[in-house]
C-alpha cells in the first residue's frame, strides 16, 4: 500500500509541477509575435520556430518559470509538512490526554507513582549471597 501511495503521489507531483511549469512558461513568453499567433507550449518547439535572436528570451523564460514553479512546490510541500508536524503533535496530545483520563491520574500523580515503582523494584534487587541488611 506504501508503495502504490507514494507511485500516486509521485505521479500527481509530476502532473501538478508539469502543469504549472507549462503555463509559466507561456505565459512568460513573448515571442508569440514572432511564430504567427500561435504559442508553443515547450521549450523545443520555441527554439525550433524562433529565430536564433530570440533563443536567449526564451531560456530565460524557461528559466524563470522554472524559478516560480519551484518556489510554489517548495511552498505547498512546507506547508504539507507543517500539517503533518502539526497533526502528530495533537495526536500525541491527545493520546496523553486519553491515558490520563483512563488512568484517573493527574500528571504530577502519575509520575511520582512511577518513581515510587521504580524506587521499590530497585530494593527488591537480589542481594548478593552474605550480605545482610546491617552491612549496607
């Protein structure tokens, strides 16, 4: 299932980042003048309709739309991993919370009980064969 989750992702990241690369880029064209109307839609069918004057505009179209699609993934994928930072924090806090409630102890309670456990598991140690109680 982890596998077939990050294949789906993986291929809708690709779509999304394609997507937004290719309308940049066009949008960041402006050569249109020059091929009759008609906007290519990838950076070979731009350098092989344009003239060689215009190569230069259009790798630094490419080149700053690239720049902004990568800002806006950069972006969305901060903000995907604040909300997952964010979610396991609540679902941590929540689940202290349900074994708190469960247990019927405050905090402060449950962790002097769990002092006292550990003091008292650490008397009842073995001592070693010969000692008594009055040597110590």
């Amino acid at each position: 299932m982890q596998a077939t989750t990050r294949e789906l992702g993986s291929a809708i990241g690709v779509a999304v980042i394609g997507t937004l690369l290719t309308s940049r880029f066009v949008h960041h064209r402006s050569v249109s003048a020059d091929v009759g109307g008609r906007v290519p839609y990838t950076v070979g069918e731009a350098l092989a309709t344009a003239p060689p004057s215009r190569y230069d505009a259009i790798v630094s179209a490419y080149t700053s739309s690239a720049a902004a699609t990568l800002k806006i993934a950069a972006a969305i994928v901060l903000i995907a991993g604040l909300l997952v930072l964010a979610e396991m924090t609540w679902a941590t806090r929540r689940a202290a919370r349900s074994t708190r409630a469960a247990s019927g102890t405050r905090p402060s309670t449950a962790v002097r009980h769990r002092a006292e456990a550990l003091v008292a598991a650490l008397g009842k140690r073995r001592r070693p064969a010969g000692s008594t109680s009055a040597a110590r």
